[in-house]
C-alpha cells in the first residue's frame, strides 16, 4: 500500500514538473513578441535620430557627385583627404586634449568622491552632488564667456594676479584643457561616486585582518574592482571633451587645432569650398575613434558587474 500510494505521488510530481515547464516555455515565447511590440517605439525613434544621420554620413563620406552631370559614384578619396595634413592634425590634438583632460579629470573627480564618501557628511554629499551636477551641465558660449571675463588677456583675476607675467594664456591648449576640467571634473565626481558607494566595508576589514595597510588594500582590492568603473569615467570624460564644439569656437577659433572646429569650418566654407564631404570623412573618423574607445571598455565593465552589485 505504500509502495502504491508513493508511487502515484512521486508520478504526480513528474508529471506536475514536466508540464510546468512547457508551460513556462510557452509563456515566456508568447511574451516575446509583446515585449518587441513595447520597444518599438525606442527602436523607431534611435534608428530615425541615429541611423538617418548616420547613414546619411557614411554616404556622404564615401561617395562622391559629379557638379556636370550630377552621376554619383563610390570614392575613397574624402576619408583619404581627412587622414592627411591639417584634418589629421586636427584629430591629433582632439585625442591629446581629450585623452589630457578625461585622465586629469578622472584622478582629481575619484580623489573629491572618495573624500565625500569618508567625510560621512551628509551636508558635504548633498552640496557636492548639487554643485556636480549644476557644473558638470554648464559649458557652451557662457563658460567661455566665464573664462574670458576672469582669467582672459583682461580678466580680473589675470589682473590682479599678473597671469600675463606668468605666462599664462586662455586662449591655448592648456587653457582650453583647463576650462574643459571645470565640466569633466564635476561629471567624474557623479559618475564614480555610486561605485565607490559598492565597496563593502566586509573588504577592507577583512584586509585590515590579514595585516594589509591601505596602499595594499587599494591596490590589491580597491583598485582592482573600481578598475572598470574608472574607465568607464574615462571613456565619458574623453567623449564629452572629444565632442565639445561650443566652447572652443568661443575660445580658441582656429588657434588651438580639433576635429570639431575643422568639421565646421568645412561645413560652412570658412577656409574652402566644397569641403562638405571631407567634413563628413572626419565625423566618420570621430565615431570610429569613439568605437575604438568604447570596445576596450565595455568588455571590463561586464568583468566588474558582479561585485559591485
């Protein structure tokens, strides 16, 4: 009787598990299509704000038009012509000044996060986060105004200090590379400050255990695990300084030479005409040195997800 009366129970249980999980299956494939038909609307709206433009300048980039009989035909020639003279000058200095300032900012935005977390000051916190995310926002034409009116040939501060007599000059490549820090030094403090958040107070006392000081504890655990995070701040930092235009047009003009200044000046004919296609060769050029960037930080950030979850 027992043997009889385990027997329709364990026959149950199989029975009851190889049916729930068809069952399963069947819910999760009929959830699909609901769930593509939800994403519609994001996937529409990228491909018409992203993939039109970039269509339209991979086109542009590797075609070229006859002006007298109006043919169109693939060339190589516009991506060549941005890899040369000027316009590779122009890429050149975009990569220094943005690799400069995102590497400076990193640093000095992990140092005032790592300050605000072990200051547990909950005024300090609130105040640095409103204060990061108002100048990390604030560029443009009105912080080149700001620069100019304070440490310009004229400026106050360059006035009372004798900045001049220093050496000292707004309108270069340092002076660029430090209007660009008051925005990337701001946005690295937002960005890295969760991640600093994520280190467990478990890690360094079990570290501080086993006899390790905090060099060792930042180098052997800290370090290691925010090693993603860190260059993930990296890569937005060199994109927001890669991408900048505003600032610099009403910085430096054509003094200091980026990628940004020359694809507009191309674009508008400022220096030649009929340069609209080599302007489109450059953006080519940005969005792969971006692509280049993004794939050696993708692959670390997934390493690192598991432990700061």
């Amino acid at each position: 009787m027992s043997s009889a009366s385990s027997t329709p129970t364990e026959g149950t249980a199989g029975g009851t598990g190889s049916t729930t999980a068809p069952a399963g299956g069947t819910r999760r494939r009929r959830r699909g299509p609901r769930t593509w038909l939800a994403a519609l609307p994001l996937l529409a709206f990228t491909g018409l704000c992203f993939g039109l433009p970039l269509g339209a300048l991979l086109y542009g980039a590797v075609t070229r038009t006859d002006p007298a009989t109006g043919a169109t035909a693939l060339t190589g020639e516009h991506l060549s012509r941005s890899l040369q003279g000027p316009y590779l000058g122009s890429l050149v200095g975009s990569v220094q000044l943005s690799a400069l300032t995102a590497l400076i900012g990193t640093v000095l935005g992990v140092l005032i996060a790592q300050a605000v977390v072990t200051s547990r000051s909950r005024v300090l916190r609130d105040a640095v986060l409103t204060a990061s995310g108002v100048l990390a926002n604030f560029g443009g034409v009105p912080l080149a105004f700001a620069f100019i009116a304070t440490v310009g040939i004229s400026g106050v501060v360059t006035q009372l200090a004798d900045l001049s007599a220093l050496g000292w000059s707004l309108y270069s490549f340092t002076g660029l590379a430090v209007v660009y820090l008051y925005f990337l030094i701001p946005l690295m403090v937002l960005v890295i400050l969760p991640a600093l958040d994520g280190l467990r107070p478990q890690w360094r006392e079990a570290a501080q255990n086993a006899g390790a000081g905090a060099r060792q504890y930042w180098r052997h655990v800290g370090i290691p695990v925010l090693a993603p995070a860190l260059l993930g701040g990296f890569v937005l930092l060199f994109g927001s300084a890669f991408a900048a235009h505003a600032t610099a047009a009403a910085l430096v003009g054509g003094s200091v030479p980026l990628v940004t200044l020359k694809i507009a000046d191309a674009l508008s004919g400022n220096v030649l005409v009929g340069q609209e296609n080599v302007a489109l060769a450059l953006g080519l050029d940005m969005i792969l040195i971006a692509g280049l960037v993004m794939a050696v930080h993708l692959p670390l950030q997934r390493r690192s997800a598991r432990w700061l979850r």
